[in-house]
C-alpha cells in the first residue's frame, strides 16, 4: 500500500465521527443520497470544532445566514470566507503547537496566503490525492519514472504549496531521475529552459515513462523554444503522464487555448490527450480537482462545489459564471471548510460530461477583476520575462 492511502484519525474522533467516515471514503466520485447525508453531517460536524475554537467562525455562524446552494446541499451551513481573507489575517482553530505544516501561497513579494496545517489536515488531503491517482492507475511503485517538475527547486525556508505539492506527487512512482525547471541560485529562482529541453531529450531515449508535473505556461515556453530551435518532436515512452497546475495566471496574454495546448504536447511529445491533465487546487482548499480523460474537473465526493454571483453572492444554476465556492469538511486547523476563491467558474452537471464519473464538474473561466495580490503561478510568470 502507498504511505498516502495509510489510515488517519481526526484529532477528536468523538467529536468529528462523520468527518472521519466522509474522509475514509475510498471511491473518489461516489454519489447519492447516503453520501450526501454524510456530507450535511460532516459539515455539521466541522462547523461546531471551529465555532468552539475560532471567535471569527463563531461570529460568521451566528451572523444571518447566506443563501444556501443546492449543490452544496439544503440546510448545510456555509459561512462565506474569501481567499483573500487568509492573505491578511491568521486565523487558527488549533494551538500553534499543533501547526504539523506551513505553506503559503505566493512568490517572494506580495500578499500571501498563510495557510497552516495540523497532521490529520495535511495527511488528509494528501489521502485524497492518492485515491485520485490510485482510481487512474496512476500509483506504480514497481515502475520508476523520469520527472520534469515545472516547479519551484527546494530551497531552505521555501513554504510555497506548490513546490511542496508537485515533490508529494513524487510519491507515487518511483523516482529513476528528476529535473526542476525552477532552479535554485542561492538568491531566488530562475526558469532553465535549456535545462528542461536537454531533460526531455535525455528521457525520450532512457525508455523509462516520464511524469511532467507543474505550471502550464513552463512547459508551453518549453515546447515553444524546442521549435525556434528546430528541434524535431519527441517520442516520450510508453506510460508517460502530464499533470498540470497553478494556471497560466500572471502570463495569461501568452496563454493559448486548453485544446491547442494539449495538441502541441501530444505533437511535440509523443504523450496522448488522455494522458494530458489538468488540476485545480489552493493552499486555501486543498481538495485536489482533477480532470478525467475529457478534460472536466469532476467534484470528488469529500467536497461540494458552487457558483456565486460576483455581486450579489447568490448561488448561481449551472452553466452561469461566477466565483467558484468549494466546501468541504476535511480541515480541522483553520475555518477554512467554506472559501470562495477569486476565480470565475461555471458549474455543469455530471451528465454533460461523456465520462461516466457521477459528479458534477466546473470550468475555471480565469480570474475575477483586477488584483495586485500575487501568488505561485503570477511570481513565477516573473522568470518567464525575457523569453521568446
């Protein structure tokens, strides 16, 4: 069995019973009443622990209540937190002697996202993840694997979330060789671009499947010099998977389209679009979304998702664009199991996806308005200057 698929116990489990079966769900998309009503109870649960604990939350519970979502579910309560909120304030529901984890959610400069994370939070989530990629088939420790990580080189005192999030998801396939396309100089980070190349050249003969992790706009810049320099296409091995995230956000005037992008990888690598995959996620809500194999990210069944009107903050039906509101009560360290994230999104029902996963899906449509806040994929967009 993966480390990450080990069991894991709620810091009370007489007071977060539900929490506990919700988050022991083995079946990533299960759906249906019982899951629901586990969900509502869950929640229920979740909401006391940070009323109990956190002034904030129990001012935000006890406050008139917001305008339930049916997809959310009727009579669950979901006090509406912003993203934002947590680049400004600590706010936690647990001594900090308890803080198992630490990440924040942008570059070096700029309003960040203080996230902090006791061991049941973290193993969690992680726990998610790898049920995710245990439902593809994407746990193999008897395959190793060459890693391109379109991410940040560890360096000391680096918390970013997606660095420590694209080293996790080395977890799951051995590690026969890994490149970082980030590299650490001593004083910050820059893109080598040379680097990735010369790695994606290397591993096409090595015959091991390679696992390309990370920002999209690194690996499009990447594909992109490879044709300015002539260099013919590659055929990557059998087995290869792509695994993007963090968005083109902060170069998003070079960004082309999903369906184009994911061409020039299968063309240039050799990889099919199934194979091809993007994520969504924040250091906010760790939940992990990740697309099927028609490119939809589906709803796993340890959360729920809504769309809201960007004025009123209404929920919206679907098809309709608005802030993207993911719950789910998997956190125990921070009032975090109810945030409404700056990205713009519509949320569609299973059936308008040809898989046959159950679960509604959403589209992130980019982001809302016009902010200085900055965060891992607009910092790095900063390395991307000077390219052609």
């Amino acid at each position: 069995m993966n480390i990450h698929l080990a069991p894991v116990e709620v810091p009370d489990p007489a007071a977060l019973p539900h929490v506990q079966q919700l988050c022991d769900l083995t079946a990533p998309y299960a759906a249906g009443p019982e899951t629901d009503a586990l969900f509502a109870a869950a929640m229920a649960e979740t909401n006391a622990w940070h009323a109990q604990r956190s002034p904030f939350y129990r001012s935000l519970l006890d406050g008139p209540a917001e305008t339930a979502a049916p997809t959310v579910g009727e009579g669950v309560r979901t006090p509406l937190v912003h993203a934002n909120f947590f680049k400004r304030h600590e706010v936690l529901s647990i001594p900090r002697d308890d803080v198992f984890l630490h990440l924040t959610s942008s570059g070096t400069t700029g309003q960040k996202s203080q996230m902090f994370f006791d061991t049941w939070t973290i193993r969690s989530a992680q726990r998610m993840v790898a049920r995710i990629f245990d439902h593809y088939g994407w746990i193999t420790p008897e395959q190793p694997v060459n890693y391109l990580l379109y991410s940040y080189e560890p360096a000391p005192q680096l918390k970013l979330g997606t660095s420590f999030t694209d080293n996790y998801l080395c977890d799951f396939a051995p590690a026969n060789h890994t490149t970082h396309a980030l590299r650490h100089t001593g004083s910050g980070h820059e893109f080598d671009v040379h680097g990735c190349i010369e790695a994606l050249r290397r591993y096409a003969e090595d015959g091991l499947p390679v696992r390309i992790l990370g920002f999209p706009a690194f690996l499009h810049f990447t594909l992109e010099r490879m044709r300015a320099l002539g260099l013919p296409p590659l055929q990557l091995p059998a087995g290869s998977l792509v695994l993007l995230g963090g968005g083109w956000k902060g170069h998003t005037d070079r960004q082309i389209g999903k369906d184009e992008f994911y061409a020039e990888v299968t063309e240039q690598l050799g990889i099919p679009s199934e194979r091809i995959r993007d994520t969504f996620g924040s250091v906010e809500h760790c939940v992990p979304y990740i697309e099927c194999g028609h490119h939809r990210l589906h709803v796993p069944v340890w959360s729920r998702a809504a769309v809201r009107d960007t004025r009123t903050l209404r929920p919206l039906p679907y098809g309709e664009r608005g802030f993207l509101h993911l719950v789910s009560p998997y956190i125990t360290s921070v009032p975090a199991q109810s945030v409404v994230m700056g990205d713009l999104a519509s949320l569609h029902p299973a059936q308008e996806c040809p898989c046959p996963l159950p679960t509604p899906w959403f589209t992130i449509h980019g982001r809302a308005g016009v902010s200085r806040n900055r965060n891992c994929a607009a910092a790095a967009a900063e390395l991307l200057k000077g390219l052609s």
